[in-house]
C-alpha cells in the first residue's frame, strides 16, 4: 500500500511541480528557521556546559552598599582566606585580568589582556591542553590557545618560546610559553588568551599584591564546594568579611555575599560589574524562535490552505478509493503521508538553508556562534524528527480530514458542496496575514531605528573626535606636546576616563536618597573639547585650587534624580566614596555608552594630568583621518615599544547600529518571505472563488454588472477578514518589535504610527496585486464562454 | 442475492420533503441482469448507489446476502461492499496518475491481497480482457472503450458476486458500447449478477429483468 501510495505522490508531485517546488521551499524556510530558533536558543543555555564538575564549582558575587542588585567582583582576600576559615571548600581560585604589551622577540608588539589565575583553575574547568602541559605552579609559565600561538608564532612550535608582557617603565615579565590550550569556545562565559599564575599579577604602579590585599577586586572568585548544601550557609559565613573589607575599601563597601553555581552563573544576563562574558541577551535568545514560530506557522497555513482550495482535482481520486474499499482512515493517512513527503524534502532543504544562514546570522552579532550538526547533533535530530512529525499533521491534517470526508456518491454526482473560502480557510488567511503584518511591522520598524541610532545626538562631539589610550602616565606630557604641534588639531585633551570607554560606578548620596552613578575622572578641557553643553554653572578652573579636591559636575539626569531643576542643583553637596563635594555646573545629558543602554546619571570629577590615561584629539571633520594617522607617527616615536591605540570616538555607534540594521534585514527577510506565503495563500483562494463563481460572473456581466461590481463580488469574503487580520497584525507587530526593542536598546526610536500605516500599505498594495490578478481575468473573460461550459 | 424493501429516501428543501426513493422493493437472485430505466432525475443512480451502499436510505430494510445493511455499521457495510460488489461508472474514474497496471491492483490492495498474489489476478485480468499491451499506460493515453475496459476490469478485479454499472456506455460510441455490452453479457452467462442503469432500450434488452422508474417509484 505504501509503495502505491508513493507512487501517486510523487506523481502528483511532479504533475504539479510549481505548487510543490513552492510548499517545498515555503516549507523549508520555516522548518530552517524553526531549527535556528531552537538551536540559538540552546546556545544561550549551552554557555559553560562543558565543564565537568559545574555542578559544584561556585562563583562568588559581592553585593555593594547602597547600589541595586549583586556585582560580579569578589575581594582578592576573602578567596582564600574563606578556603581557611569555612569548612566545604575544597579550592578556591583567583581570576583577574590587566591589559598588557605582549611582544615576542623583535616582532611588532601586541595589546593584549592577560588573565591570571591559581594553579586549581584547570582543575575546576574544562579548557584542554592541545600540547605541552597546563601546569601554571611555575611563575615563569604563560599558556596560550591555539589562535593566540598562530598570531605570534606562525607555523612555527610555540612550546619552549618567550613572551616579554610588559606596560610601561613598571612591568615587564618575561613568561615562557609551555602550553598551548585549545581556543576557548564562544559559549564560555570565561574567556583568554594568555593564563599564567596568579602571583605574576602587578597593579598599574607596578606593585606587587600581598595575599591579604582587601583593596583588590577580583574578576571572579570560584570555589569548589562538593556538596551543594553548604553554598548558602557559606555566603551567609562570608558576611565575616564585611567589616574588614568596609575598613580598606570606603569608596566600594561591600554589604554581602552570594554564591552561585556555574550554571546559574552561566544562565545570568545583565550582571553588573561583571569581567567575565554573559550568554546572549534574552532578547536574542527567545526573539528568534518567536520570529522563527511565525514564518513557520505561516508555511504551514500556506500549505494548508493551497491544499485545501486544490482539492477538487483530488475529489474524484478520493470518491474512487473510497468505492473500491478504503477506509477514510486510509485516506487521511495517504493525504498525510504526501504532506510527510514534502516536509521530508522541506526538511533536506532546510539545513541546505540554514549551510548559509547560520554563518550568516553569526557574523551579524558578536559572540554568537550557532551551529547545526546534523550527523551527531542527538537533540537536534530530536527536534528535526518531531519536526517532521508536527509538521506534517498541522500543515496537512486539516486537507486530509477535509478531503477525505465527502461520500463518493455526491462526489460523482457533482454535488460536492466545494469550501476553500469557508470560514477556516478564511481564518487560517487571516492569520497569515496578521503574521505578515507583524513581519512587516518588524522590518520597518528596525529600518527606522536603524535611521533614528544613526542621527542620533549623543549629546557631545562624536564624529570628529580621536581617541588615544595612553596607559604610561609618565610619558604622557611629551606625547601630548607632539600631538599639539599637529597644525590640523583643533582642540586636546587629557582624561583619566572618556566617554564610552569604560567609567567606574560610584554610590552618590544626596537629599538622604543613594543611588549608583557613572563617575568620570576628566582632564581640565576635557567638556570643552568633547563640546558637553553646561546648562547652568561653570566648568573646571585650574586656578581653583579647590576645584580638584571639592567640586563636581553633574548631569540633569541626576540633579533630576535629586529632584533638582538646573539652577537649585549649583552648590548642592553630594556624597561620593566618603567624600562631600559641591556641584559647581550642570551638564546637559549625553551619552555615556552605547545605545543599548539608556541615558544614565554621570558625576565628573577634575583629575590631575598624572592620572591621565586617554588624549581625545578633535579636528575638522575632513582632517580626521590625516590627524589619526599623525597621531600614529607621534605615538611611534614617543613609545617605540608600545602598540598603538587609537580610536575614532564614533566607532560607539558602530556596534548598536550594526545590531540594528542586522535584526532590520533579518525582518526584512522574514517579512518577504510571509508576504509571499499569504500572497500564495490569498491567490489560491481567490482563485477558488472565482472558479466556483464563474458562472455567477458570467450571468451579472449578462446582465451589465460593471467590472468594480465584479471586484466587490469576488472580494467580498475576504475584506473584512483582511481588514481585521491587519489590524491584530498591526497590534502583533507593534507589541513585538516594542518589546524587541526596549530590550535591545536603551535609546531606540519606538514604534510610529507612521511605521505602522506604511506596513498597512505594503501589504494591502501586495495583497490588491495578487487578488486583482485573478479578478482581471475573471473580469477579461468571456461570459458566453463562460456559461457554455456549464 | 439482496432484498430492497419499503425503501425511502428524502431531502428536505425548507418545508417540502422531496422523495427521492419511494417505497421501492426489489428483490435481486443470483445470476440475474437487471437494466434499471427511466427518465432523469427519476432515481436510478440513486437507488444504484443504495445497492451499491454507496448512499443512505431514510426508511425501509435491505438484506445482501442475509446481512442486514440497514443495521451495519458504516465500517461493516464498507467492507461488505469491498468483497461482493464491483462498480463501473459512466465517466470511468480512472485515477489519472495511475497506469492501467496500478488502477486495476488499487482494489486488491485495499483488500490486503500479498504482492505475488496480486501479480497473478492482474495479469488474469489484463489477460482477458486483451490489454496487457497497454498495462504500462496512463488512463489519459487510452480511449473511452479502452479506459471503461479498464474500469470493467477494476471492477471485477477482487471477484464481486454483483456488478453495479451506471450508464457504462454512456460515454462512448454505438460500436464500443456494442462491445461493453457483449462483454457484460458474456460475464452474465458466466454467473456474474449484474445491475445496470442505462438509457438505452438496446443495451436493457442484454439484461434478463428491467425495472422502470418513474419519480423514484417502481413502475408497475
């Protein structure tokens, strides 16, 4: 039965090869996106899943006084002080990192940032050793990874090499190179380049660490505690460090600990001062799957529909094995069993698809990396088979119950009553179209913030600005002084932070009310060059000697935060670190980072030059890459040794903008390819109705029905559903891509009733094309013709 | 064979019943060739397809072979109808994306029949009816004597007791009717208990019995 059965599918495939070829693809492309869904979603959960013993290997967090939330850094000292004081912990390990010069030999030095950690590391995770061997007992050791050795040592053997990391005149640590690990996956939430012992640690003055060293803030703490149940009371036991660590560390006061295993580390997003990487955010880890169910849906209605409104070539088939014996039982499971065939070859086409796409979707977002592994994937094989299964009962259960029902002798008789425009096939368009509508919404939507994040007025100078990080302080006035004698500068400053680049979070107190703030350590023409607009106020004086110990700037956010309006803000005292300080001017908001994060509080605080670590550098707008590249030849002659770090200060924008016009054109996609699924399903079932009212046509042009009559004749069921359909649509899409994007982003342009009426129009205009197709041939035909035939 | 009896059948338009069947009993020996004639619309394919159980009836008792039908169950009758009765229609309803191979195998397959076995009755069949040099053809590429020699040959395929034929040369010319109407005949005095409805006073006069219709009454 099987094989007969085949036989007419393919058949019957082959004989209708456009309407195949179309179910095939339409098909594909959901089940495609359905495995992307499924597989990015697992790889947000597969973050750090492959260390062996993560179930009892636990991360210390630190709550700071004053500020919301737990913060991802742990006091050096308490690490293994706890390992002492408490029973449970079997080890506990140190993790930190430090930007540092990297150079080999006479070879171009490199920036780098180097991790340090205790011997135990590698036996708390899983990173393995690809050769040599992964003991950092030894404080002359560095273990590199596979890509960092390629990077510095070609084809040639890395084990046995040097590696001078130095910054500055107070570092510099010649490390031998006796092990090469394997490159740290993209899901580890722990990632390195260079490992070596804890001990060869130094602070920026060169200094070393003492062990009971409570100032220092670790990256991470780990502790490995084999039964779980003690996690909670050692946290609790933890709090015995509060007071010791309050005493060295007044700007930063610890109120608490937690402890939390590596899965739940690796299940966090949004963790404050966290050092060590995070999963994708949520919004990237459910939106595709979301996006992924509705193209799915939709080739599902599709094929369901077109089906549906086919099925009269199918009737007499089905009325003729019905008189020679079969069941309707056997008929249902033929009907699906021709749609198992195409979601089979759907399926074999999809992870052609998803060949190009996943890499496609990976090099669109940074630290995402999903992949499908077909052959040894056993969840994804899973997924696929059950695919496969649901697949085929929702796209074709209802075409097979709905054709396989008719008694063959209405049927012969020619009475069938013939659906296609019923009302399930009108709601199943319907929901194509809310699906389309959504998609489009999307699509727009996303293109418009693309337009908005990139003229956007980030609220101080940002395109004709260059950056330079300068961490030797020392060096510091002899390349300021080069850069100053470049005609083409138009204004420089020094600053200890710079916008964007990294700002300490301080606790301000003010009004009896605390609160977390952004704290920027600035040079004295640091506003005037940045162009910050002060609204109320003066800036920073040097000649006010006072000006570097007492007095702040602030933004309105915060004053507003205070709930003062400009003016009352001058001369308030603000609490910051133990130390009151006065405001002496009120900045108008800018902002601070990317635009994934909203407009938030900024304190900035006058720093003198020998905390100076970055030179901003504006010029015209036309000069800007002729001053950076200056500024190379300046930094080459100033620092010799030292890599060089620029920036062009509107490399900020690049990345959310990217992120925005990546997700636009994953809309825009989608929204193409739902248009065309309902436009497929609209034209099947316009088809259909012009095909039962032929004769109807025929007779009211007879009779003088003019053509517009004709439009609303055959258009009549379908508006309405339409009409509504966009409407849930417009609200789908609206909802969504709000939501989507008050994730994302924390500046992002909303959505606009604008946006919302040109994705009415786009579908409506499709839909008008694709439905007036078929009208204008009805309207073009021949009514004499027409009525023969019957 | 089978016994109609006190048969009605009726739609109901708003208050009107329309009768499509009424009171009509029949009663059918093995062996028989009934012609069912009458004008259109007078009920002969309706009562056809109630033979053939095809359709429902709303009142009265029918017994094939002792089963009472009006009793069975929509499964029970379906594979009553399956082993006993063969039917051939006036537009054939062959299965286009079958070839006359696979349309005359469909029935045999429905009855479970092993593959070899199936083979064997095929080619009998194919045999006989002298078209095994167009077995490999599709219904499309044959005429209509050929395609309702093929429909003939489904028909009698899985061996029915009775053969139920609505207007089988209605859709061909006198000389392939001619031949339809021989080869029913021929199976006729092989023992094949046949109902057709025709129009034809010709073709009725191949059959032992005729019965005529008149507003679904039997004519009396």
């Amino acid at each position: 039965m099987f094989k007969s059965f085949s036989k007419i599918v393919l058949r019957n495939m082959w004989r209708y090869k456009g309407y195949t070829l179309l179910n095939v693809v339409g098909m594909a492309i959901g089940i495609a996106a359905m495995v992307w869904g499924y597989q990015t979603y697992r790889y947000s959960f597969s973050f750090d899943n492959f260390h062996k013993d993560r179930d009892n290997v636990y991360r210390g967090l630190t709550y700071k006084e004053g500020a919301d939330g737990v913060k991802g850094v742990f006091p050096m000292a308490a690490v293994k002080q706890a390992q002492n004081d408490f029973s449970g912990i079997e080890e506990a390990v140190r993790y930190l990192s430090r930007g540092l010069n990297v150079k080999y030999d006479k070879n171009e030095p490199f920036a780098e940032r180097a991790h340090f950690t205790d011997p135990a590391f590698f036996e708390l995770f899983n990173f393995p050793l690809v050769a040599g061997s992964g003991n950092i007992a030894d404080k002359n050791v560095v273990l590199i990874t596979e890509r960092t050795a390629k990077k510095y040592f070609g084809n040639e053997d890395p084990l046995g090499k040097p590696l001078i990391f130095y910054s500055g005149d107070s570092y510099a640590l010649p490390l031998t190179v006796t092990g090469v690990l394997k490159d740290v996956p993209v899901n580890s939430t722990i990632q390195f380049d260079f490992i070596t012992n804890f001990e060869n640690f130094l602070r920026g003055n060169g200094s070393r660490v003492a062990p009971d060293d409570w100032t220092l803030m670790m990256d991470a703490a780990f502790f490995k505690i084999p039964n779980p149940a003690d996690a909670q009371r050692l946290a609790k036991e933890f709090d015995k460090y509060i007071s010791v660590q309050q005493k060295a560390r007044e700007d930063w006061k610890a109120a608490g600990f937690k402890l939390i295993s590596l899965p739940e580390n690796a299940a966090m997003t949004n963790l404050s001062n966290n050092n060590l990487g995070e999963r994708i955010e949520d919004s990237a880890t459910y939106g595709p799957f979301v996006l992924a169910l509705l193209i799915f849906l939709s080739a599902c209605l599709n094929f369901s529909n077109t089906s549906v409104s086919r099925a009269n070539r199918r009737l007499k088939e089905m009325g003729m094995r019905k008189v020679m014996g079969s069941s309707q039982r056997q008929l249902i499971l033929q009907m699906l069993l021709e749609c198992g065939f195409v979601v089979v070859l759907a399926v074999l086409l999809s992870t052609l698809l998803n060949y190009w796409w996943l890499p496609a979707f990976n090099q669109m977002f940074n630290g995402v990396k999903v992949t499908a592994d077909y052959f040894n994937d056993m969840s994804l094989l899973l997924f696929m088979a059950v695919a496969v299964v649901i697949t085929t009962l929702l796209a074709g259960a209802y075409p097979a119950f709905y054709i396989s029902r008719f008694n063959p002798s209405t049927i012969f008789r020619g009475t069938v009553k013939f659906g296609g425009t019923n009302l399930f096939s009108r709601i199943m368009l319907g929901l194509q179209v809310s699906i389309a509508m959504i998609t489009v919404v999307a699509g727009i939507g996303f293109a418009r913030n693309a337009e908005f994040q990139k003229n956007y007025d980030y609220g101080y100078n940002i395109e004709n600005t260059i950056g330079v990080i300068v961490f030797d302080t020392t060096s510091f006035p002899a390349f300021k002084n080069e850069i100053a004698a470049i005609p083409q500068v138009t204004a420089l400053a020094g600053t200890r932070n710079h916008i964007g680049y990294g700002s300490r979070s301080v606790v301000a107190e003010a009004e009896g009310k605390k609160g977390e703030t952004n704290y920027l350590e600035i040079g004295n023409d640091y506003v005037k060059t940045m162009n910050l607009k002060i609204a109320e106020g003066r800036g920073f004086d040097t000649q006010m000697e006072g000006d570097y110990d007492h007095s702040i700037l602030i933004t309105q956010n915060l004053a507003a935060n205070y709930g003062w309006k400009d003016k009352e803000a001058l001369d308030k005292k603000i609490f910051i670190d133990s130390m009151h300080y006065s405001v002496i001017g009120i900045l108008k908001d800018f902002h601070l980072d990317q635009l994934f994060d909203p407009l938030e509080p900024v304190v900035l605080k006058l720093a003198k030059e020998n905390r100076y670590q970055f030179l901003v550098i504006q010029s015209k707008l036309s000069d800007l890459e002729t001053v950076y590249s200056k500024t190379r030849d300046a930094w080459k002659k100033v620092f010799p040794m030292k890599p060089f770090a620029g920036f062009y200060q509107n490399e900020i924008k690049a990345e959310a903008y990217q992120v925005t016009k990546s997700i636009a054109k994953i809309f825009t996609w989608f929204a193409i390819i739902s248009i065309l699924l309902t436009a497929t399903g609209l034209f099947a079932l316009v088809s259909l109705t012009v095909l039962k009212k032929t004769k109807e046509i025929a007779l009211r042009k007879v009779v003088g029905a003019k053509p517009r009559d004709i439009l609303v004749l055959i258009n009549r069921g379908y508006f309405w559903i339409f009409l509504l359909a966009s409407a849930i649509g417009c609200y789908g899409g609206y909802s969504l891509t709000r939501l989507l994007l008050d994730m994302i982003f924390g500046v992002n342009a909303g959505i606009e009733v604008s946006t919302l009426i040109r994705s009415a129009i786009v579908l409506f205009v499709i839909a008008g094309i694709t439905s007036g197709i078929k009208v204008w041939q009805a309207i073009r035909a021949n009514p004499a013709k027409n009525l023969r035939a019957e | 064979m089978l016994e109609l009896k006190g048969i009605y059948k009726w739609v109901n338009t708003g208050n009107n019943r329309v009768f499509l069947l009424k009171d009509v009993d029949l009663s059918v020996q093995p062996g028989e060739f009934i012609s069912i004639m009458g004008p259109s619309g007078s009920g002969k394919s309706t009562l056809l397809n109630v033979i053939g159980m095809l359709d429902t009836f709303d009142q009265g008792e029918y017994n094939f072979l002792h089963e009472p039908v009006h009793k069975l169950k929509e499964k029970q009758r379906s594979s009553l109808y399956k082993q006993y009765i063969g039917f051939v229609f006036q537009a054939y309803h062959l299965i286009d994306e079958l070839t006359v191979y696979e349309n005359i195998e469909t029935p045999l397959i429905y009855q479970d029949i092993k593959t070899s076995e199936r083979k064997a009755m095929v080619a009998d069949v194919l045999d006989r009816f002298q078209i095994v040099g167009k077995k490999d053809l599709f219904p499309t590429q044959l005429s209509g004597g050929q395609q309702q020699l093929v429909g003939i040959a489904r028909a009698l395929i899985a061996r029915p007791k009775l053969l139920l034929a609505d207007e089988p040369t209605g859709n061909l010319n006198s000389k392939q009717g001619e031949e339809i109407m021989g080869l029913f005949k021929q199976l006729n005095d092989e023992g094949m208990t046949i109902i057709q409805v025709t129009h034809s006073e010709k073709n009725a006069a191949y059959g032992s019995r005729i019965i005529n219709l008149l507003d679904g009454m039997v004519a009396r």
